[in-house]
C-alpha cells in the first residue's frame, strides 16, 4: 500500500491504517478522515482505540487530541480504555 492516502482512499482503508497515515502526514485531518473515522464507528472503534493505546516512537504529530475529540463526538463507553 501507498503510504501516502488521497482523500478518497480514506473510507477503504482500515481507521487503524488511517491514523498510522495521519500520524507520519501522508493523510491530511480534515472532514473526509473525520467521517471515515466516525461514520461506521462501531467498525472503526476498536481501531481508534488500538492506536490510542499505542506509543509509537517514530510518530510526527501526536494525535492524542484529535482522537478525544473524536471520542466526545462519539460518546462510547468503548472508548475508556483510551
């Protein structure tokens, strides 16, 4: 896979293969990755929660921020062991 995304890949690939792209800037944070994190949220969930728990050393932004963000508009008790 390309790492880097266009816009309307966001939706094909995972959420998880999405933040990784997001996280390293070869996806850009806009409304077309929100809505493909959380149009089909009970898919993307478990992924946005993986990467939420992981720490990776080699990240360019940090986006610890955009995922609380995502998990207030989400409003999941799946989300707390983020």
């Amino acid at each position: 896979m390309n790492p880097i995304l266009t816009p309307e890949q966001y939706a094909s690939v995972s959420a998880y293969d999405l933040l990784c792209a997001a996280e390293q800037g070869f996806a850009g944070v806009d409304h077309r990755f929100l809505h493909a994190l959380v149009d089909d949220s009970e898919k993307t969930i478990p992924d946005l929660v993986r990467f939420g728990m992981e720490r990776r050393p080699d990240a360019r932004e940090d986006l610890t921020e955009d995922l609380v963000q995502i998990f207030r508009h989400l409003r999941t008790p799946l989300a707390v062991p983020f």
